[in-house]
C-alpha cells in the first residue's frame, strides 16, 4: 500500500491546512496594505509579519489546537470507559465470542481461531 493510500487523511488534513494559512496570510496582506493605505502609513513587510503571526496564532489557540488536543488527546490517551478505551474494545470482542460458544460449543473454537488466522490481533 502506497505511503498516501496509507495515510490518506493526514495528506488531505494537511493540505486543507497549507490551503487555508496561504489564503489567510494572501488575504492578510490585502487587508494590511488597504488599512496602511487607509490611515496613511507605510507599508512594511515586518509590520505585515508581526501581524499576521499573531493572527495565526489567535487562530490556532481557539481552534486548530483545541480541536487538535480532542483528537489527538483522545486517540493517545483513551479515557476509561470511553469507546476508544482498551477495556471497551476487550468487551465487545468478548460478547460474540461469548454468544457464539453459546450457540455452538462444539464449533465455536473452530471458527475463532479461522478468524484469528485470518484477521491477527495487531
């Protein structure tokens, strides 16, 4: 499997990601120039960095990185009880094994260890 079939969602994440700070930073610097216009300033780049950083950075600590903790914090750090917590996975792995030996005694080792065989526990 290819390294972007793998990982195809962060590739895309990322994209919309560069996307929007290349909008935010062209648009920025439109809106810099039309306000040092306005009230008769100068225009300098530094001045146009110094501001745009700190709208980015705005930007980043109430959105991105609250929704990037959420995601990230949950999928590292499952909270017990919780549907990506380990004990929650064990569990419901253990309801069908639990139903199927239930209906079939006999058969049920049989066909959990084909599915073991066929889908290894990573």
């Amino acid at each position: 499997m290819s390294l972007f079939k793998k990982y195809g969602f962060a590739w895309v994440t990322l994209g919309f990601l560069v996307i929007s700070l290349i909008g935010h930073w062209v648009f920025g610097w439109f809106a810099y120039v039309d306000e040092q216009m306005t009230h008769g300033a100068p225009i300098h780049v530094s001045g146009y960095v110094v501001e745009l950083l700190r709208q980015t950075f705005e930007n980043w600590q109430s959105e991105f990185l609250q929704l990037l903790w959420q995601v990230v914090g949950l999928t590292l750090l499952p909270y017990v009880g919780s549907p990506q917590s380990k004990e929650s996975e064990d569990r419901s792995e253990a309801k069908p094994d639990a139903i199927l030996r239930r209906v079939d005694p006999d058969g049920a080792d049989k066909v959990l260890a084909e599915i073991s065989r066929r889908f290894p526990d990573k």
